[in-house]
C-alpha cells in the first residue's frame, strides 16, 4: 500500500527503507517463533510417545506441503515479474494516454462551447436590452428561446450580489456561482468559464453592457459517465505512472509476501501434521499400552479418552467397554468362587453350632425343673435372670446359626414379573412400624414398573437395606438425638435398567472401608453377622443388577441398578 501510495505512511525512499527493515525484522521473528513452536510440539508430541510411524508421517506431511508452495512461490514471482514488464508496454502506456485525453478533450471543447455560447446570448440580450427591460414576461421568453436556439441547460441573470433577476429554471434550482468567480468579471467583459467536475457542470459568466450590475450566467451539465471517466481516467494514470516508478520496489516486497506465505503455510502443515498425526498415533500407543497391561493381567487399565477421530474414539470406547465386561467376567467368577467357599464353610459351620444347641436347652430345661423349687426366695429372681439370659444367647446363637444356614442354602432366584413399586411399598408400610420417629418417604414417577425377579429374595433385599438405614439412624441418635430422622427412597426406569436409590441422614460410612463392605461376616455392628450386604449383593447379582454405595455428608446413600438386559460394570 505504501509502494502504491495508499498508506497512511509517507511514500518516500525513507519510510521504504524502514519498512523493509521491519519486515525482514518481523520475517526473522516468525521464523524464531516457527522453529520454537514445532521444537515444542516434537518435544511433546512426537518424541513424548516415541512412534518413528508418527515421525515419518510428520515429516511426510510437512515435505508434501513445503515443496509445492516453493513451486508456486517461484512460479507466481516469475508470472509477477513477466507480468509488471508486460504493464508497462508501449501499448498500454498508450492506450492509457489516448483514454485520458478522449475525455480531457471532451470536457474542454463543452468548456470552449459554453463559452462561445454566453458571447452569443449576451450579445442578443444587449442588442434587445430596451425591449426586455421593459417587460418582464417578454425577458423570460427570449431566454427560454436562447436556451433552446444554444442548446443550453440553465440560463440565469443576477446581479452582483448574486441575487437571481430572471431564470429558465425554478427558483429552487438556481445555485449561484462562487464568489471568487463573480469578482472576476465585475471590471471585465469577457467571459469566465467555470468547471465543476464532482456537480458535472460546466458553466460561465459575463457581465451584461447593455444592464448596470447585472451578470448573464449560463449552465451546461457535463455527460455523468463522461465526468465520472475522466476522474477515473486521472486516477488510473497516477497510478499507473506511480506504480512505474516503483517497479522495484513492488517486487521487493512481492517477494517478501511470498516468502512470508510460504512460510506460514509451512508452520501450519507443520503444526497439523504433528496435531494430527499426535491424536491419531498417540490413540493407537494408547491401545498398545493398554493391551500390554491386559496381557499382564491388569485388567484395571483404560485407555485415555482423548479428542481424537470419530473412529479412533467409537475404537477406544468399544476397547474400554471390552475391558470393563472382562473385568465384569473376571469378577463375577471371583464372587461366585467366594460366596462358594463361604456357603462350604457356613454349612460346616451351621452344623457344627447348631448340634450341641438342642442338649444345652434341654439341660437348661432339666435346671430349671429340678432346681426351681430348691432355691429360696432370695435366690428365685437371680435364678431365672439368669436361665433367661442363657436363653437370650441361645436365639442369638439360632439366629447366626439359621443365617449361616440361608447363606449356604441360597436357592436360584424363581423369576416372575413383579411391581417393584408395591413391592417398596408393602415394605416400608411394615418396617415403618419398628420405629414410628423415623419418616420414611417414597419418590415414584411410575405406580408400576415391571421385573422379571424373585419376589420373596427382592422383598428380603429391601428389607435388610431399609432396617440397615434405620439402624444407622438409631445408632446416630444415641450421640445426637436432635435431628429429623428420614429415610429417601427414590425408583425410576432409564433406557437400559432400574434405579432404586435409598438415603439416609443416619452415621454414614467410612470411605475407606467400602471395598469390605459387601464381603461375608465383615461388619461394623456390635451384634452383626456380616451376612446381611453379602446374601443383598448376591441376591442382585443374581438379577443382574449391581449394588453401589455412595458416601454422602451426614449419611450414606446406596443405589441399585436392576438392567434388562446383562450389561453390568462393577463399579461398587
């Protein structure tokens, strides 16, 4: 643009020169900032994930786009250069010329005319000047005829304060003559011819002898495209001669453009190819690394989801969800082998406990018939105290034993097609009455939604989860008995499974601990079997659903998915 001179900066040798020194400056400061970006980008990018695949594409990629662009770099300069020498022609400088002077000459002879013209008028207007003085209609008449006869626009006669006398046109269409004009011709006869290009008016003025004070001023619009070619017709010529002048120097600076071009285009294909090339390549370092972990046996492992391409990520997705259900597998065999060997042990041990049972209270019966009527009065109410406690520990001891019995015997669930929604309810409605302080609030969109389930073993899963909150809430009283005490359930269906989720406000659970939770005979209660989570987990299990326990503040939370169709992830 400065070349051209149509900066806002000075077109001379000066301010070229300090241009130029700015733009080899800012050139050099590209290419630090080009060599610093793609060192980076190698940095992390291409040596972080050590794939010589993901060099050589690279590298590839950054040559394919580099070489064309010099190409064309020095294909357009050499057009450029033929190009500027075939502008400067004879020809052309010529046929620049000869436009321009078409229309200069054009203007000029409308000029000479107007000028021939106003003599002629104002010759007839003071050989008449008695007659016309004398009738104002008859003045009118002869203009509008003079401005027929001279092929003229606008005929208008003034005084020398430019105040209109008489006119062809309308009142509000006179526009007087500028005053530098008007003083020109106030001591002179002779005619003064006046251009106005930006209005397309030609126009003159000559002082009428025959009339003290008054001025004949004559109109003659210019052709519109006419004018408004010649304008053009200067501009093109100043440009034209400009850009002579400055050949060299526009292709000096044609140059440099180029070479700044080229090289931003080879900063970008650089930084897409390694962006590119790093999403793609880094996607598949990840499924090797992943797969060697899985071939170790880590089946922990997972893929980075990275933003990458759409097939690479359904890739990494479809990987994930493959480990998971080999986890999920692996997992469920692992709890099968455990709640095996648990339910071989509680068998044994079932048995083992529960056969001295039966002799213990049938002595306890003998003491308390043979003895009841030996003990004196003092003695009669601690006696039975007594025998009442050793009963007390019996059932404690017939309780763990019948649950140990349910562990061992935990028949396959009989699937039938139940309300879950009735069943919470019949539920919470009996377990409500064990401690009537404690609200128990249920959330439903639906009054039916359908399992395929056990009712008797989802009934007892309920069951154990509710009275566990209610325990939980009971134990949190004893330290603090000022607080609302409830209990949220909450049930609705997704697009692939069940949610039941039940929250209290009770002691909660440690984080730590949630792992052992659901292992057999684990528990945090003081008269706890550990049984009760593990025979719940395994009854979900068997449903295909999962059991998930969620640690909140001021209470704990436990979800459980029932899904339609197997596609359980362990989570818990």
């Amino acid at each position: 643009m400065t070349f051209i001179d149509r900066s806002f900066v000075e077109l001379n040798e000066k301010n070229l020169q300090y241009l130029l020194i700015s733009n080899i400056f800012l050139l050099i400061l590209l290419f630090v900032f080009i060599f610093v970006e793609v060192k980076n980008s190698i940095k992390f990018d291409i040596d972080k994930d050590g794939l010589t695949s993901n060099k050589k594409y690279i590298t590839y990629f950054s040559l394919f786009t580099l070489i064309p662009s010099i190409l064309i770099s020095i294909f357009s300069l050499f057009l450029f250069s033929f190009a500027l020498e075939k502008y400067f022609d004879r020809k052309v400088t010529t046929v620049v010329n000869n436009s321009y002077e078409l229309a200069r000459n054009y203007v000029e002879e409308v000029r000479n005319k107007i000028q021939s013209d106003i003599i002629l008028i104002a010759f007839d207007t003071n050989k008449s000047a008695n007659f016309l003085n004398e009738n104002a209609n008859e003045y009118l008449r002869f203009l509008r005829t003079q401005k027929i006869i001279r092929n003229v626009d606008e005929i208008h006669i003034i005084d020398k304060n430019k105040k209109l006398l008489y006119s062809t046109e309308k009142k509000e269409k006179y526009i007087p003559p500028v005053d530098k004009a008007l003083n020109l011709v106030l001591e002179d006869d002779r005619p003064l011819k006046i251009i106005n290009t930006k209005a397309n008016i030609s126009a003159a003025i000559m002082r009428l002898q025959s009339s003290e004070d008054r001025f004949l001023y004559v109109v003659k619009f210019l052709d519109k495209n006419i004018s408004n070619y010649l304008t053009e017709s200067q501009e093109a010529i100043n440009f034209y001669y400009t850009v002579e002048e400055r050949s060299t120097g526009i292709k000096i600076s044609f140059f440099i453009i180029y070479i700044i071009i080229v090289s931003l285009l080879l900063f970008i294909s650089i930084t897409i190819a390694i962006r590119f090339s790093s999403r793609f390549f880094r996607s598949i370092n990840n499924l090797i690394l992943a797969s060697t972990e899985i071939g170790h046996g880590n089946l922990n492992t997972k893929v980075p989801e990275i933003k990458t391409d759409k097939d690479m990520e359904v890739l990494n997705k479809n990987f994930n969800s493959m480990i998971s259900r080999l986890k999920n597998q692996q997992e469920k065999l692992i709890i099968n082998e455990r709640y095996k060997a648990w339910g071989n042990l509680s068998r044994k041990l079932a048995h083992e406990i529960k056969n001295p049972l039966t002799p213990i209270q049938l002595t306890i019966d003998r003491i308390r018939t043979k003895y009841s009527g030996q003990i004196t009065n003092e003695d009669q109410q601690s006696f039975k105290e007594n025998l009442k406690i050793i009963n007390s520990q019996i059932k404690q001891i017939e309780n763990l034993v019948n649950e140990f019995s349910d562990f061992a015997r935990m028949p396959k669930p009989t699937l039938k097609r139940n309300n879950l929604v009735k069943l919470l309810s019949e539920n919470i409605k009996l377990l409500s009455e064990v401690n009537k302080s404690i609200e128990i609030n249920l959330n439903k969109k639906d009054e039916e939604i359908l399992l395929e389930c056990d009712k008797e073993q989802i009934s007892r899963v309920f069951i154990n989860l509710i009275k566990n909150s209610i325990e939980s809430i009971e134990q949190k009283v004893e330290k603090n008995p000022d607080f609302k005490k409830k209990i949220l359930i909450d049930i609705s269906t997704n697009n692939d499974h069940i949610l039941i989720s039940m929250e209290d406000n009770g002691v909660g659970f440690d984080e730590n601990n949630i792992k052992e939770i659901l292992n057999p005979y684990y528990t945090t209660k003081k008269n706890g079997t550990g049984l009760g989570l593990s025979i719940v987990n395994k009854i979900i299990n068997d449903h295909k659903g999962e059991l998930e326990f969620i640690p909140i503040k001021n209470g704990a939370k436990i979800q459980i998915r029932f899904y339609f169709n197997d596609n359980r992830n362990i989570n818990s």
